[in-house]
C-alpha cells in the first residue's frame, strides 16, 4: 500500500510537465494536502476546478460544484471547520460574489486559500484577457476593518510554489488566504518542475491539545487560537457575530468588539517579517527603480538589463506579498533612487499604497495599462528612459 | 404493538443538550422558536443522535440564533448561505450529522438558489426551516412567504406578491423527506425531525412559529393565543387537502384555498451525494 505522499505523486504524474498556471496552482494545492474544493465555472480559472475534479477523487479528497460562488467559498469554510486543507477558484465577477463570506471566513479565523486568474472589469469585461484589477478589491472588498493576505506570483511554476505558501499561511494564521493570477500566467504554459517532498515545508493548523479550559477563540502569544474540528468532542460555536473567546456572540460590547478586530489585525501585522516575501534586482546600485508584481514583473525583469544596457541604473523590487502591504521596504527603495516606475495591468491600484509608503522621497510615476495586452518592453524602456532624466 | 424508549427527562435534556451561558434567548413573547429548539432536541434524543458527532448549521435571522442555544458543534453562517456551509462540512466529513436551522427569508428568499440545488444534489442534511411569514429581526418586513394582503412596515397597504409554498417546491424537485407542521401541534413535529434525521439525504420541516411581536401584531394575530387559532383554522392535513379537492363539494373546495397543507409531503428513497461521490472514489481511487 503506498502512501499519500506516494499517490499524491501518481495523481500528478510526470516531475517535469509542460502545463498552464491554473493547472499549476492545483497542483500547488494537491502538494500542499487539501483535499477539498468547491467551486463554480469561470473564465479564465475553469482549469483549476478541472483539474481539481480529476486529481481529489483519486486521492480520496472531495470536489463539488456549486451553484455559484457564494456557495463555493461557503462550502470551503465549512469543510475546513472539519479539519480539513480548502480552496476555491474564480475570476473577478466570482471573487466579487465571495466578498461576505471571505469576511467571514476572517472574523472565525477559518483556513482556507483563493484562486483568483483575474480578467477585465468591471463587470463581466473582458472574460478571457488578462487584468490586475482586483488588487485593492482584494484589500478592502469586504466590508469592515480586516487585514488579508494575497500573493501574485510572476510564472506557472511560482503559481505552483506560491499556492503551497498560501496554503501554509492560511493554516499558521487561521485565515483566508488570496493567492491571484491573471487570465494571461493562467493560461500561459510553461515548464514545471514538480518539487519533491523534501523540497516542501508543510504546516498544519496547531490543534487544541485538551478540552481543560479550552475557549475556542482565546489566544497566547502567537495571537492565533488552537483549532478543534467539528465532530472532535469540544463542541465549538463559531458565529459571524462580534464574539468573545469562547465563541458566543457579544454584540453590544466595545470592548470586546475592539479586541477581537484589533486581534486580528495584529496576527497578521506582526508576522509581516514572515508574511512579506519579495525579490531584489539591482537594490544597491539603482537610480531608477521599477516596483511590479504579477505577470508584468516578468518583462520588468528584462526591461531592467536592456535599460542597463543603455546607461540607465534600473533596478526592480518584485512584490511577491502584495497584502499586508511592505510599506518599509518600497520607503527602502525610495531612499536611494530618483524615481518609481509603476507599471500595472489596471488604471493605478497599488500605485497608491506605494505613493503612500514614499511620501514624496522620489517620484512615482504610474504606468497603466488596461485592454488585456502585457506592458511591452519598449513601454517599459522609454518611461524608464524619462524617469532616469528625472531631477533628484 | 408497543415501543418503550428510555428518554431523558425534559430537565436532563435541558442540562445536556442547551448551552447554558446562552440563556435566556433573545426570543420574544409568544415566538414559536423555543418550541422548535424544543422539538428538535426532543427528535435528536429520539433518534439517539451523539451530540459530538451532530452539528448545526445556520444562517441570519431569529430562527438562525437558535444554534447558538444547542449544546453542539455549531456554525451560525451568512445570511441564506447556511446550506452552503452544511454542504462543505456534510461533504468533506460525512460521518457527521448535520441539521440546518434556517427561516422563511433567509432559506427561501436570500437563500432560495442554495435550496434548490442542496436538494436537486441531495446532500444528507436535515433542514428545519422555520417559517414566520416576515423577516422578524429587522422588525416584520414582508418576506416570500407573506400571505397576499398581509401588512409589515414594507408592505403598508398590503402585499400584492403571492406567497411561496416551500415544501411544494421541495417536493417538486424530489427531496427525500418534506413535512410542515404549525407549532401548535408538538408530537407530529418530533417525529418528522426524527424522521429527517433519520432519512439518508435530504430532508426539510417546515415549522409555521408565530411572531406576535414583528408580524403578529400588524395582522390581527397579537399573543398567543390567536396565532395558535390562526394555525387551527388556515391549516388542513394533506390528506383531508387532497379528498376535498378530489371529492368535495364547490363549497369544501373554496374553503381550501386560503389553507396551508400540513403533514408529510414526500418520503422517498434517492441515493444522497454523499452515496454517489463514496461510490465515485471506490471506483477511482488510486
């Protein structure tokens, strides 16, 4: 009888394939152990239930189609209250269908990750072109105070990488967790390389140890409580409502409504060392800086030597974790460069928190783009080009 | 033939199946929703349900808050959502059992498309939807289920909308076990819950309760009382329904048509979700 790393490894197939970044976030998802997803059919993110549906059953896992995405993220956090690794896949018009459950799944501190291959809006927009245009969407679709973790990865094979990252936070920090794409890195194929087991870290949610004084929502030092599936005996009551930490709605209290979302906040806050993930090209020696994420960050990648090549100091901070936002490090960057070339696939998003971290050290200079189309090098290259004449 | 069952008494049920630091509820006067939490956990000990193993899944509104007052598991969800949320922990763990609370607005009006679809999937889920006719926690507005005429501070000169019949619907698209019965009447009640429980896939009571306090007092049905007449009088069992519409006189079967059916609709077999998808991974699995 072989094990389920063993048959997780069968239900992948070859270590090295030649996939889209939908498929390869399923698989990032298999690797990381869930074994549950819920979901509805959308453009571009169809390919991960699809390939969700074909893996879960081989492995014993549950796949289930919903009848819309409310429903979908419903059921994700319902199943992960028993115990259990989630996710759900969407597009924009479906993530934006998930806005109130994912406050709930961050007021009762449920693990579970989102897929979002995100298109063009508003609206339905442009269903099979790719688009940023979620990302403070993202940050605040959700009514209330709340923080929210979301990571962009730039290839097929950090999709894979990153969805076993958000799997990992969201077990560690008991919380959704976003990881999003765009229709382009979701339908782009590329080489993966599947990692072996001792090249993953995995992490579960810490459980609760014993029912002595158990209170399902108190906390120690890590700020995040110690779980108890449904059916274990502990009898927890998880509700959407302001609680205490015993679970019971308290909805008329300041003071108990004010340590709950501060709480929350602060767990994930004071982890941001763990939580922020990024990537420096040419941090010490840059005069021109250029901040992306996401499939632009790819070409930003290139347009970096080429301008090199020209005379011009570039330099490029990747964000990997987009939410929390690393205000220290773009303050960093602003420190040493002339200016801060955005580029975006929306008409300006994280633009604004970046403007907000450099309060006013070094000019930003924004470079939309919306349509569908990536930033092309020459794009890159000539506002680079403008920027390095920039005066200090 | 005679069963004896070894039930606990009313006050053993209320120290092992209430969470006590609940009380008192928030329910008001004359609310019918104690009497279903009463009827439920009267069900639950019947069947002899593991309160560890059972967990109780609801979404917004008065009928919603009544998880919190079972000594279980309990997941208090969004507004309608409740049968999404049962369906992930019914799926991803079925070896629990679990039971919906859920009311008129928000298991059929906000919730509609969830019902429709937990059924036609057949997840084994027991439903109790408690039907008030309004949405009594925003304070009585008019709800799908509002008779036609009714009055609610939305609805001031009356609802013109018709009334949706839930267990008709639930019938129509082929829930196992469907049944509606007003408060006013406790033992048929205890044994449909029993009886959904029981039932492998998915089943709904419909509970009519009162609500003197939102839409009570706005209809002529303030206390009590008038509303537990009202149930005597606009409800008809769905035996009685069905002979007077085949065989009663123009009279009898005018008299129907402002009257509820009451009874078990539907009690069939049709293999669950749960059956088929255990099937599936028998069939797949590595």
């Amino acid at each position: 009888m072989s094990t389920y790393r063993e048959r997780i490894r069968q239900a992948l197939g070859a270590k090295v394939q030649f996939v889209q970044g939908d498929d390869a976030c399923a698989y990032g998802a298999i690797l990381a152990g869930c074994t549950f997803f819920a979901g509805y059919p959308i453009t571009p993110a169809t390919e991960v239930a699809e390939r969700m549906s074909e893996i879960l059953p081989k492995l014993g896992g549950c796949y289930i189609q919903m009848e819309d995405e409310i429903a979908s993220i419903g059921a994700i956090i319902g199943a992960s209250w028993t115990g259990v690794k989630v996710m759900t896949a969407t597009s924009g018009p479906g993530f934006s269908l998930m806005q109130e459950n994912l406050g709930y799944g961050i007021i009762t501190e449920t693990p579970c990750v989102i897929i979002n291959v995100q298109r063009s809006g508003p609206s339905t927009g442009q269903p099979t072109m790719g688009a940023y245009g979620d990302m403070m969407q993202a940050r605040w679709g959700t009514h209330g105070d709340h923080e929210i973790i979301l990571l962009c990865p730039s290839s097929v094979q950090e999709a894979m990488e990153l969805t076993i990252v958000a799997f990992n936070m969201a077990e560690q920090y008991r919380t959704p967790v976003l990881l999003f794409i765009d229709g382009e890195l979701g339908h782009m194929r590329e080489r993966l390389v599947i990692p072996d087991d001792s090249e993953i870290t995995l992490f579960d949610r810490v459980r609760a140890e014993s029912m002595e004084g158990y209170k399902p929502f108190q906390v120690g030092e890590s700020l995040v409580p110690a779980f108890a599936p449904f059916g274990s005996g502990y009898r927890t009551y998880v509700t959407g409502l302001t609680h205490n930490e015993q679970g019971l709605p308290r909805t008329s209290s300041p003071a108990i409504h004010d340590k709950l979302v501060r709480r929350l906040a602060a767990k994930i806050n004071d982890h941001t060392d763990d939580i922020v993930r990024y990537e420096e090209f040419y941090a010490d020696d840059c005069d021109v800086a250029i901040v992306a994420y996401g499939i632009t960050a790819r070409t930003c990648r290139d347009v970096v030597e080429e301008a090199r090549g020209r005379g011009i100091k570039a330099g490029l901070l990747r964000l990997i974790t987009i939410w929390p936002f690393p205000e220290a490090l773009v303050a960093r960057w602003a420190e040493r460069v002339r200016a801060i070339l955005v580029p975006e696939m929306n008409m300006g998003q994280i633009y604004h928190p970046i403007r907000e971290a450099v309060e006013g050290r070094c000019a930003v200079r924004l470079l939309a783009k919306i349509g569908g189309e990536l930033h092309t090098p020459t794009e890159l290259l000539d506002a680079l080009e403008e920027l390095s004449c920039q005066p200090r | 033939m005679s069963t004896t069952l070894t039930l606990k008494t009313a006050a053993e049920l209320r120290t092992t199946h209430l969470r006590q630091e609940m009380f008192p509820t928030i329910f008001c006067d004359g609310c019918g929703l104690g009497n279903v939490l009463n009827y439920t956990l009267w069900a639950v000990e019947q069947v002899g349900l593991d309160l560890d193993r059972t967990v109780f899944v609801s979404g917004i509104g008065c009928s919603s808050r009544l998880t919190g007052y079972v000594n279980a598991d309990g997941m208090h969800t969004t507004h309608g959502r409740a049968l999404s949320f049962a369906t992930g922990i019914k799926a991803a763990n079925p070896d629990l059992n679990v039971i919906v609370f859920t009311g008129d607005g928000d298991g059929s009006g906000i919730g509609g498309n969830h019902l429709l679809h937990t059924i036609r999937r057949n997840m084994d889920l027991t439903v109790i939807l408690v039907n008030n006719f309004t949405y009594g926690m925003t304070g009585g507005q008019s709800a799908p289920t509002s008779p036609t005429g009714s009055f609610s501070p939305t609805t001031p000169y009356g609802n013109v909308e018709h009334p949706l019949d839930i267990c008709e619907l639930a019938q129509a698209l082929g829930a196992p076990y469907v049944a509606r019965w007003p408060v006013s009447v406790p033992s048929q009640p205890i044994k449909s819950i029993a009886q959904g429980i029981s039932k492998r896939g998915f089943s709904l009571i419909e509970m009519m309760a009162p609500c003197p306090t939102a839409y009570g007092r706005r209809n002529g049905l303030r206390g009590i009382e008038p509303n537990w007449q009202w149930y005597r009088d606009h409800t008809v069992l769905v035996d009685e329904y069905e002979r007077v519409e085949q065989f009663g006189s123009p009279e009898e079967r005018a008299a129907l048509r402002d009257k509820m059916k009451i009874g078990v609709f539907q009690d069939i077999e049709r293999e669950s979700f749960g059956d088929r998808w255990a099937a599936l991974v028998d069939r797949v699995k590595l």
